[in-house]
C-alpha cells in the first residue's frame, strides 16, 4: 500500500510574502518581503529490511556491508569502548544497549540493557566513565570490568529548553573539555543566548560556557586527529526550498558565530526573519562565519566519526564519516545514506561525497522507499565502520578487504 505523503507547497502564496510593513505601504516605509518558494512534504515508503536489499547497497570496491545486530528498535548515537563493546542509545524506550561480538565473527553475540533514563541519546567515553545526556541532564556511571555501567550520578539538570531539536550530543575534546550540542528550539527565529549553539563544560560538569553559536542542530561533531580543529555538520533551515538550506560543514572554533537564522550557506539572506536591535543582514553576515563546504539540501547530518583505524586503504586516513538520516522536507528525497568527508595532508576539507548508498530505492516514476535512515556511525576496534539504522533496528558493519 502506498503511503507516502506529498505536499507541494508554493509558500509566495500560502505563508510567504512575509510582509515587514503594513499592508498599506506609507511613503519612506521599507518594502514587504515577496519570496516565492517550491518545497515539498515527502515522506517515502518504508520497506522491511531484505538480503535482497542489502545485497543491492553500494560501496566503493573492496568493501562489503554485513548486519552486526538487528531487532534494535530505533538506535541512535554510538561509541565504541576500547575493547570493542559497542554501546548505543535508544531515545525511546530512553535506554543505552551494550553489543559485544565474543567470537570475532563480525556479529554482536551479547546484547544488554545497561542504562535506562527517558529520552536518552547523547554518549561518550572518558577513560572509564561513561557520560549521557537526556534533553535536559547529563549523566555519568563507571564502566564496570563485564562492559556493564554502574549507577548513574547527575552532573548537569538544567540543559537548555528543546523546543524543536532535543536531541543533545556530547564528546570530549583535544582539551579534556566536555562539548555539548544544543540545537534550536525552532526553524528559524531570534533565539534566546544559549540554545543553537555548542556548550563547553568541565568533566564534572561545572564552568559551563557558550563555546559557539548561529548553529541551528549540529548533532554530528568532532575533532581532525592531526590538527585537533572542530568540525560539526549543522542541519540546514526547513521550508527555503527542495534545494536550499544546503548541509553546512563548519569549522568550529571558539567565540563564533555561525550565521542561523538570518544568513545561511555562503551568505544567503533568509526570507523568513529580520536580526534584532536594528542589525541589518549584511551586519549579520559580517559577524558570521561561513561553512568551509556545502552537502545536499535536507540530507539531515546526524553522528561523525573521524577515520583513525587502518582498516580501510590508506587514503582514508583521518578523513571523517556522516550518517545522512534524511528529511521529510525535500522531492526527491535526499540523505539516507553515508558519506565521507575528505581531507588533505594538511587537514582540510576538500570534498563531501557519498561513500554508503542504496538505502532509498525508486519504486517507480514518481515515489520512493526506503529501507533504513541512518543515525549513529562509530569505528570498531578492528577498524570496520559501524552504521546505525534508526528505522529498522539494524546495526551494520563496513570492512574492507583486498
């Protein structure tokens, strides 16, 4: 049965023009705003996961994809301990489940609930503590010798409100420091200070600061492991079209601005809203910085993970994986999918493509299914990729062999 919703939208004449004075016009008055935008509501077909599917998924050669778990529900982030067990989250039921592969078969053989608290998804290991974020708090617990976590102890109760995007993420820095992702409470509007930005705090969760903002949902982020530089893929606006706001690579740096919501891309002008306090937008786009790479509209980054393993061939060395989970707001559909960030010897970025393809699959002329939205994405201990699907439960495994 077909189920996927389509909503093609003309907002010039629906939501826009956003009119920034009155409807009869006076003599020295700015002029109304009058943008006509094409974007679409598409959600595809969701298919059950298949041999037939998976054997279908491309890869660049020499790599081939296997299940490392299923039946997970809607796994989010992911980390890896040092011996390899593979923790990941659960938003819903709020859960963190421990997977561990005992006979080196490329499978999770142990699977275990180790962490429960509503809504949690934010991870990340120092040394032998774990931490966790719900919406709201930040949690810590030891990691126990059998790969279990202890009592959990709140460090942080008062994150910023969700509103929009609740999804926290966490990791530590080159610096010891704890990064904590905050997005928007919203699309697109003038923000209270600490939410659309990253948060750094100590450890322990004391001497909390802004570290950047302007950054509307950077829920993937991490660190070059030559440079140390911050890189974080922020979600792009919804509603600007089937190809705009493109996904932003940022480098992220202390003290910052980032550009949402007025100016996106490589210094667009957002229709939809005016700065405050009499900032023009060309003042706001002075003040920010703009992304040092493009990816397509509505792809919806989620987890990164820098390549330090030497698994794969040599070339992919310190470059970085997305997962691409997808968004409901683009015809035709775009993400689901994993793509590799490249960088040069000197440790910057040059490209954004694709690397893991096939989860979207055409049905016919017009419609789309898809088999999986990827979420979490992680390295093993034995250097394979790990990729989480947020839609039907499956863990799978990259390697790569001669």
């Amino acid at each position: 049965m077909k189920r996927a919703f389509i909503f093609s939208l003309i907002l010039g004449c629906l939501s826009l023009p956003v009119v920034t004075a009155s409807a009869q016009k006076q003599p020295g008055e700015p002029k109304p705003t009058d943008v006509e935008i094409n974007a679409h509501v598409y959600e595809p077909v969701q298919l059950k996961v298949s041999d037939d599917l998976i054997k279908q998924l491309k890869l660049p050669d020499g790599f081939k994809i296997q299940k490392f778990a299923e039946g997970l529900g809607k796994p989010r982030i992911m980390t890896v301990a040092p011996d390899g067990t593979v923790y990941v989250t659960r938003r819903d039921p709020g859960d963190v489940i421990m997977l561990r592969d005992t006979n080196g078969d490329g499978t999770a053989d142990i699977k275990q609930i180790v962490a429960k608290k509503p809504k949690l998804h934010g991870i990340a290991l120092r040394g032998n503590t774990m931490y966790l974020t719900t919406i709201r708090e930040i949690y810590t617990a030891d990691r126990l010798p059998d790969g279990r976590l202890g009592r959990l102890r709140q460090i942080i109760s008062d994150l910023p409100d969700a509103g929009q995007h609740p999804n926290r993420t966490i990791a530590f820095g080159p610096d010891g420091m704890l990064y904590i992702t905050v997005g928007s409470t919203c699309n697109a509007c003038t923000e209270n200070d600490t939410n659309a930005t990253i948060l750094r705090a100590s450890p322990d969760g004391r001497n909390r600061q802004i570290f950047a903002s302007g950054l509307r949902n950077t829920i993937g982020f991490g660190w070059h492991p030559v440079t140390r530089q911050m890189y974080g893929m922020d979600h792009g606006i919804d509603w600007l079209g089937d190809n705009e706001q493109k996904e932003e690579l940022n480098r992220i740096e202390a003290g910052k601005r980032y550009g949402w919501p007025y100016i996106y891309a490589d210094g667009k002008y957002n229709p939809q809203d005016e700065p405050p306090n009499g900032i023009t937008m060309a003042q706001w786009a002075k003040m920010s910085q703009e992304p040092v790479a493009l990816y397509t509209a509505h792809s919806a980054p989620m987890q990164m993970a820098f390549y330090t393993a030497n698994q794969f061939p040599a070339e992919y060395k310190n470059d970085a994986f997305v997962a691409m989970r997808g968004s409901w707001n683009r015809k035709p559909p775009s993400g689901h999918e994993i793509v590799r960030i490249r960088f040069d010897k000197s440790g910057n970025p040059t490209a954004i493509e694709p690397f893991l393809t096939g989860f979207l699959v055409k049905m016919n002329k017009e419609d789309y299914g898809r088999f999986a939205r990827p979420v979490g994405v992680s390295v093993a201990k034995d250097g394979s990729l790990l990729i989480g699907d947020n839609m039907n439960g499956v863990i799978y495994r990259i390697s790569y062999a001669k």
